[in-house]
C-alpha cells in the first residue's frame, strides 16, 4: 500500500540538495526516513518538526544521529507545500541567530521568485 501524502515537500534551489550530499549516509538516511514522516504523518511530533519561535514563519526539521544533530529550515507555502531551504549541524543549545537569518532571507527570495511569475 502506498503512503497517503498529507503534505508535499520541494527543495528550493539547491539549497537542501548541497547540504544533503556533504552528509554521511546515516544522517542522509534518517533525514529521508523524517521527511517521509513530515509528508504521511497528519500529526508530526515535535521532536521532528517544529515551529521556530520569533521568526516569520519558519519551521526546523529536526534529525539526531548518535550525539550529532541536525537541521533543515523550512516553510509551507499554499496550506500543504512544505519548502526546505538551508541545513546546518548544531553545535550549541540555541539555534545560530544567522542560520535564521539566512533561512528568512530564502525564504523571501523564494516569494519574490514566486510573485514574478
């Protein structure tokens, strides 16, 4: 039987893609194995997927593999579309104030792109 898809998820650019492939293939796998969650699951828990607070909309998707932590910024876009953009591994407990930044400003890009077509 073939898993329902509550959400569809798209790569922006090559912004994903790139951080994707400088990943080991246990991280790689279990990032698949969370985005297939994201996108079947109606619910997804917290541990996995979660809103970032104090920023303009933006979502982490959130993957451990042993004591190395990982994650992928993202957005939805037409109620259902979840976008992913930039990567990063955490090193600290909070979240890079530039990490963010840099999703915002993605995120933006990809609207205007958007709008002018």
């Amino acid at each position: 039987m073939k898993d329902k898809k509550v959400r569809h998820i798209f790569f922006y650019k090559n912004y994903y893609l790139d951080f994707f492939k400088s990943l080991n293939a246990k991280v790689q796998e279990k990032l698949n194995w969370t985005l297939k969650l994201i996108s079947t699951v109606e619910r997804v828990p917290i541990k996995y997927f979660r809103f970032i607070e104090n920023s303009n909309g933006l979502y982490e998707v959130r993957v451990e593999v042993g004591s190395d932590i990982f994650r992928v910024f993202c957005f939805f876009d037409e109620g259902k579309l979840v976008i992913l953009i930039n990567g990063f591994q955490k090193k600290t407990q909070k979240t890079s104030k530039r990490e963010i930044e840099k999703a915002e400003k993605l995120k933006k890009e990809y609207f205007n792109e958007k709008r002018k077509r």
